[in-house]
C-alpha cells in the first residue's frame, strides 16, 4: 500500500512584515531577520492574532539570491483566549514573492488540540506594501 495527500483548505493567514535588519553573509548564507508586526488567522475552526511581540523570519537567501530559506516562529492568541505556537521553515521565490511553507502548531489548550496533530502547507504571496497572505492548508493522509 502506498500513501498519498490530499490538501484540504483550512483558511488565511495575513502577516504585516515590519523592520529587516540585514545581519549579513555567514556560513548558511545572507541572514535577513525580518520582524513580523501582526499577524491574523481567518479560519471555521480557528480565529487568532499575534499574541506577543515574538515573531519573526530568520530568512536566508542562497548565493545567487533567487532563493529563501524560511525560518519563522510567533505566538498566536485565539479569540477565546487559547494560546498557540506556530513554526514554519519553507522556500521563497525571492524574484517574485512567492513562498511555500510547512506550519505545525503546538498548543495545551483542548479547544485545539487537533492543532497539535496536523501538518499545514502554506501558499503565500508578498504584496509590495510588506503584507504577506498565505493560504493554509491540512495536509490529510490516506493509503491508497
């Protein structure tokens, strides 16, 4: 038997992206850390915004500078008060705005525990007023 995914769509993302700070090339290469200012999840199962001021993309950019390497991590508040942390690595199309990601949650709250069991694939594109919207997605597993 093998496996195989279907993406079920599971609502929006939208992100305002604040200050870079450009760090510079290292040895993963050029680290941009870009500063996330708000952030709000428009969902059936779950409405939320930006708990804290802890979000943020640890962002590196290849050699060549088409591509990024996504590192972000925030803290979510919903809007029953149930705290949710979200991490995502993924790839960005530096030319065009594009980015794909891969978010998984983590909360102790039972309202959404089923948070703590999905894998989520994001679509998002950056507008050039620094708004970042993903589409999110369950990634749902069957045997075929």
């Amino acid at each position: 038997m093998r496996a195989s995914a279907e993406l079920v769509p599971m609502g929006t993302i939208t992100a305002q992206l604040g200050q870079r700070i450009e760090v510079g090339d290292g040895p993963k290469g050029a680290r941009l850390l870009v500063d996330v200012t708000s952030v709000e999840v428009e969902s059936d199962r779950l409405r939320a915004s930006l708990a804290a001021t802890d979000a943020a993309d640890w962002l590196t950019v290849g050699s060549d500078g088409t591509v990024g390497c996504v590192d972000v991590r925030l803290t979510l508040k919903t809007d029953d008060g149930a705290y949710i942390y979200v991490e995502y690595g993924g790839r960005a199309d530096m030319a065009n705005g594009l980015i794909v990601t891969a978010p998984t949650f983590q909360t102790g709250d039972d309202r959404y525990a089923w948070l703590n069991r999905i894998q989520a694939v994001g679509a998002g594109s950056l507008g050039e007023d620094g708004v970042l919207t993903y589409s999110l997605y369950e990634v749902v597993l069957s045997r075929s």
